[in-house]
C-alpha cells in the first residue's frame, strides 16, 4: 500500500482544497430554503466520485433529499467495504457567534474553520481521499468499494431506511465503514464499539385558549409554562436518576470489564469541565462522567419555549408551553418502549388545568459491536500503525441509528473509525475539524482497506 500512502502524502493540499469546495455548498438539510444547495452538494459529490475513478456513481431521488450511491469493484473474490456518510449540516444558528463565516472555510493554525468540517464532510472524505489514492497511485485497490452518502442525516433520515430496504440486493457487503465519531482525546486514537439510541419527543400544554393580561388574569389561571416546568423538573430525582415508571426495565448493565476500561482511559474530569464552563458536574448517582455521557441513558430538555421572548416587558399569561425532549438509550432499550413510556409519564402528571400534545419525532436504537469482529481487528492496527499506541475501544454518547439498521436489514456490522474530537464544536458555532486529523484520518483507512482484505 506504499504507492497509495505516498501519494496521500504528496496530495494532501489537494484533498484540503476537494473539501474546501465541498464545505462551501450549504446543505442544509432541516431548512427546505436551502433544497437547492442540498441538491449541488449531491451533485458535487457524483461528479467527484466520478473524476477519481470509482465506476458507477449516481444521486438517488428519494422523496427528501437524495442518496449518493456509489460502486467500484475490482475482484469479486475480494471483501467488499460499504461506507456511509452525510453530506448535509446542521444550520449555523447563532451567526453572531461565528469568528469566520459557516460556509467560508478558512485555515487557522492547522485547523480548519466551517459548518461541516468535522461533521461529516471533512470525514466523509477521508475514505474517499483513500479510495482516490489507490486509484491514481497504479496500486490497486484492496476491496471493493460501496458509499451511500445520504442528504438527511440532520433531520431525522427518514428516507434513508426505505432507501436500504429496496436496495438491498445492491448494498451486499461485508462490513460497513463509517467515519462520524470522534477519537477519545488528541493524539489518544479509538475506536467506538457502541454507540446510544435515541427518542426524541415535543410536549405542549395549553391551558386558557389564548394569551391573557396577567393582571386580569393572574392569580386564577395556572400559567402552562409553570405546569410545564414542574413536569419537567420531575422527570429526575435527587440523584440525578430518571422517574418515568420502567425507563431502566431493560437498561444492559455496564460489565465489571467495560467499567475497568473507562477507569484506564486518560480522562480528565477537570480539564472537561473546564472546557465547557462548568464549575461542577452532574452525573446519575454512581456513575462517572464517562460513563454517564457514553454509557447510561439519559433524558434532556433541548428547548424550552413559551410567552413573550421578545426585547422589553410584556405582562402576558401564556396560553401554550412547549419542550422537545430527547433520551439516549442503551442497549436493550428501544425508542418505541421509551416514547411510550414518555408519553404514559406526561398524560397521568398533567394537571386537569391543561390540554396535552404529545408528539413522537424520531428515534434510533442503540448498538453495540464485538471488537474481536476481523473488521475491528484491522482498524485498530491500522490506527495504531498511524498513531504508534495502541487505539482504545470506546463507547460514545451520541446516536447514529444507520448503523443499527445495517444490522438490522443487511446483517452488516460497523466499525466506527472516526477522527474527530469533541472539541470540534460539531452543531455549534466555530465547527473546526484539524488538518493533521484529516491526513492522518486518510492514511489510517488506506492502511484498513489493505489490512482487512488481508
């Protein structure tokens, strides 16, 4: 694979510049004002696919946003890689807090700037950097290459599943490459052996039928945002444990091992604090922040809504209050057992004072993967081959239902061999993704093709 390392190397600014053109397309897939840039971001990566050599490239047509799917086979006898990514992003919003403009990516001291550097398109094309090394080295490719890329990773892949299933029979692979984790810490590689699933709901209240004077009013009406608060600050005890009757039924324990791997990892509680401004932390009672931000479920409130919010005083009653809530899930739990439980919690509090609306937006399940799996084998000496330490096999907070769907539907496994951090501000402002990652990122998967098809 020397001939394929080399010309990384050599063309590194090159991939830089590929993904420079790629992060100035903003595909924002949650705002339908931005459909046409979704659609040229799609279109930019067929006719890119295209230029470096793999075979058949083309954008699927779904009834959202479309998938870019891809083929390159070079010998049937060989392991075929089927690699996912997402070339949409999540909005930019607040704009003010941005030091560069989103969609204008700019380099600052090895580290590049922009909405989509790390989440995904900095990592999607890692593995397509290393597809085009092979191709334009003369070094043949080691297995044969599947993408799907799809346009609605941010706002729920609702297409994407439908997409699988009537493409089967094309996705036929051996093991699924995804790069959109991140590594524990800088120079520190690992690989993500599980991952939570998610379920993710909007409750309203609404109380009186429209907006009051809180002087007429006040005193002999609850107040919606009120009731809401008080169902919300109950959804967890003073030990931080979540009260929805039977959350935990099917919660898998952490084994005595998994836990003695989060004791080694070389965490520092308060550099993390730190980082993000908090003076203390707040975990579930027994558990370390390791633990409870990859390992345990979890329930948040992600907005909060209600009243006048606008600049100066308004003396209002509300009529409505509304929250989106969303909970991590382990393994054995399932978005289906969760959203119900939610939705049993929230009907037998609310007060005979207010009307509930309770709507269930999407979910994902949980997945955990065997890292003696040869797939995981290969990543982890591939890594170690870049870094020269030994990757740790980690578990992560966050949710990627695809890949409990490739189980599901194509009996495939993922190895999650992500290369960002979680400093990289990925759906916030200042997204930034480092350029020694993007390069080391190619080179490890280069040497994963060859490893695994050996």
């Amino acid at each position: 694979m020397q001939q394929a390392l080399d010309y990384a190397q050599a063309h590194h600014e090159a991939f830089v510049g590929h993904l420079e053109d790629l992060l100035r397309i903003p595909s924002i897939s949650t705002d339908d004002a931005y459909a046409a840039d979704v659609q040229r971001a799609a279109n930019w990566l067929v006719d890119y696919l295209t230029s470096i050599g793999i075979a058949h490239v083309e954008a699927v047509p779904t009834a959202g946003h479309p998938i870019v799917f891809a083929e390159h086979t070079v010998d049937e006898s060989r392991p075929t890689l089927l690699i996912y990514g997402h070339y949409d992003v999540q909005p930019p919003d607040p704009l003010e807090l941005w030091d560069t403009p989103p969609f204008e990516p700019t380099r600052k001291n090895g580290t590049l700037y922009g909405r989509g550097t790390c989440d995904d398109k900095g990592q999607l094309m890692m593995p397509v950097n290393a597809a085009a090394s092979y191709l334009a080295s003369g070094e043949a490719l080691p297995v044969n290459l599947k993408f799907i890329i799809e346009g609605e990773e941010e706002c729920g892949s609702s297409h994407l599943v439908p997409f699988i299933e009537a493409w089967k029979d094309r996705l036929d692979a051996d093991v699924v490459l995804i790069c959109d984790t991140s590594m524990f810490a800088p120079g520190v590689p690992s690989i993500t052996y599980g991952l939570r699933g998610l379920a993710y709901v909007e409750v309203t209240l609404t109380g009186p039928n429209r907006d009051l004077h809180s002087g007429t009013y006040g005193g002999a009406v609850h107040n919606p945002a009120s009731a809401l608060a008080t169902l919300l600050a109950g959804l967890h005890d003073e030990n931080h444990h979540i009260t929805v009757p039977g959350f935990y039924d099917n919660v898998r324990l952490l084994t005595e091992d998994e836990r003695e791997t989060f004791r080694q990892l070389p965490f520092d509680a308060e550099a993390w604090k730190a980082a993000i401004g908090l003076k203390d932390a707040r975990t579930e009672a027994g558990y370390s922040i390791r633990e409870a931000i990859s390992a345990r479920p979890t329930c948040e409130v992600n907005g909060l809504w209600s009243g006048y919010t606008g600049v100066g005083a308004k003396t209002v009653l509300p009529s409505k209050a509304s929250a989106k809530i969303s909970c991590r899930l382990v393994p054995d739990q399932t978005p289906h057992e969760i959203t119900d439980k939610l939705r049993q919690y929230f009907e037998e509090n609310t007060p005979s004072t207010m009307q509930l609306t309770f709507r269930d937006l999407h979910g994902g399940h949980g997945v955990i993967v065997d890292t003696s799996h040869p797939a995981m084998q290969a990543a982890a000496e591939a890594m170690e081959a870049v870094y020269g330490k030994t990757p740790f096999f980690t578990r992560e907070g966050g949710s990627i239902p695809v890949v409990a769907d490739f189980k599901r539907l194509l009996g495939l496994d993922s190895v999650l061999m992500g290369f960002g951090l979680n400093s990289d501000a990925i759906h916030s402002p200042n997204e930034h993704f480092g350029l020694d990652r993007y390069r080391e990122g190619t080179e490890a998967i280069i040497r994963f093709m060859k490893r695994y098809a050996s």
